[in-house]
C-alpha cells in the first residue's frame, strides 16, 4: 500500500527519542491530509488509557466509539455502490471483514500507527501483548476525530484511501468471524442483533470486558475478553452454541405425544 507522506514524515523523527506532541500531530496531519482545527483530538485519539488512568475521558475510549460508527457506514456505503448485485448477506460479510481487528490491525502496522501511541509505564513494559488491540482501537479513534473535526466527508476519503483496496468480494470469504456467522444465520431468521458490553474490571493495562448479545431483544449469549471486541466475538461464539444446541435437541412428533399423554391417563 502507498501511503502520501506517510514514510517522509516517520523518516523525519528520531527512532529512539519519544515523539512530541507536535511531532504526533505533525505526522498524523500528512497520514491523514488534513490539517486540524482542533488538534487536541489528535493527541486524543492516540492517547492510551493506561496513560491517563484517573482521567478516563481523556483517552481514546470516545473516539473510537464515534469512530467506529463512522467506518461501519462508510465501508457499508462503499460496498454496496460497488458491488450492486451482491446480496445483504455478502455486504454484510465485506463490512464485517473490512472493520475486523485483524484487517485494522495491518493496516495500522502499515501506517505504522504504533510509534504514535501514548502509553501509561504499566503499559509499556507488556505493549508487544496489547499493541494489536491498540492499533484497531487507535485507527478507529483517528476515523472519529477526522469526523468531528472535518466532517463526514474528510473521514469517508482517508478511510477509503487507506482500507479502500480491500473493500472486494473476496473480502466476503475472509468473514468467518463468530459476529459474522451470527449475523449470517440471524439475517436469514429475519432477526435482529444487539451487542453490549455489560461490565469492565481488572487494571487499565489489562482490562476483562463482559459481553452480552441480544437476538431480538432476548439475551442470547455471554462472553469475556481481554478487548470489547473480543467479548462480543466470545458473546457471539455462545450464543451460536445455544443454538446449535436447541437444533439439535429431538422433537417428539404429534403422534409420540399423543401415545406418551395417553399411556400417562
């Protein structure tokens, strides 16, 4: 993948002495071809938090949120202008294997995202162990912090730019994902998906997420992880069991109960 400026401005920093603020902004300016009117959001989005642990809000944690919303749409939009003849099922299976951690993990490695994280000293000594959830969390808070700052448009154009190549139809076939087999089989029931994340304990630099998934409003599946991602992905995994289960489990037919009613008379 070329990326514009990107190289030139890494070159321009020392690989041993920490970026400056300055230095991050600067770098994520030329990555993103925009120039921030509020460049406080970038050093927002790159913030850790384990570096801001008794200032939670001050991490990356909201920008993600937004950010992921925003790349959801975008690469759903896209997918579905390009490819008018594929069906829900395969657009959804692009989307899902476009905003998946491992397709955002290579793309942040190629942007080389991870020098411009801000970590906290308990994070920094097991950054090798978190850095991939890192990158995804990061890549999505920038999505979210070009969209406040530029709008709509200024996101959608740099996420294109950088994960556009990958929006094609083989993408479908990478989505074996337990969220994407889960929304396969719900889209075929004709119901609906809900996921939400209903507990976080242990320390900043290694959370445990609990994760639910609700198939039409009723609780379907429970899951843990060590990233919100993977919690649902394990939320998705259970509630596929269950009903793996379920359709397994052998129906008496009419006349079975009929004799079983009449024996117990």
């Amino acid at each position: 993948m070329t990326l514009p400026n990107s190289e030139t401005a890494l070159q321009e920093t020392s690989h041993t002495s920490p970026l400056t603020d300055k230095e991050r902004i600067k770098i994520v300016e030329e990555l993103t071809d925009h120039s921030f009117a509020e460049p406080t959001l970038v050093l927002r989005a790159l913030t850790h938090p384990s570096a801001v642990e008794r200032r939670p809000l001050e991490s990356y944690e909201r920008l993600e949120f937004l950010g992921d919303a925003v790349l959801s749409l975008v690469v759903g939009e896209e997918a579905y202008r390009r490819f008018p003849d594929a069906d829900e099922g395969m657009l959804t299976k692009i989307r899902i294997a476009l905003v998946s951690g491992e397709t955002l993990r290579r793309v942040s490695m190629n942007l080389r995202l991870d020098r411009l994280i801000v970590l906290g000293s308990s994070e920094q000594s097991a950054a090798s162990r978190g850095m991939g959830s890192a990158l995804e969390d990061v890549f999505e808070a920038l999505v979210g912090a070009l969209y406040l700052d530029g709008g709509f448009d200024i996101a959608a154009a740099w996420i294109l730019q950088v994960l556009g190549e990958n929006i094609t139809r083989e993408a479908a076939d990478e989505a074996t994902s337990p969220k994407s087999q889960l929304q396969e089989r719900m889209q075929a029931a004709g119901k609906r998906i809900k996921y939400r994340v209903v507990s976080r304990s242990g320390p900043v630099h290694a959370p445990h997420f609990t994760a639910e998934v609700l198939l039409d409003k009723k609780l379907s599946g429970t899951g843990t992880g060590e990233t919100k991602k993977a919690a649902e992905a394990a939320a998705a995994r259970d509630a596929l069991t269950q009903l793996d289960r379920c359709s397994r489990v052998p129906r008496r037919s009419v006349s079975e109960r009929k004799s079983k009613k009449t024996n117990v008379s």
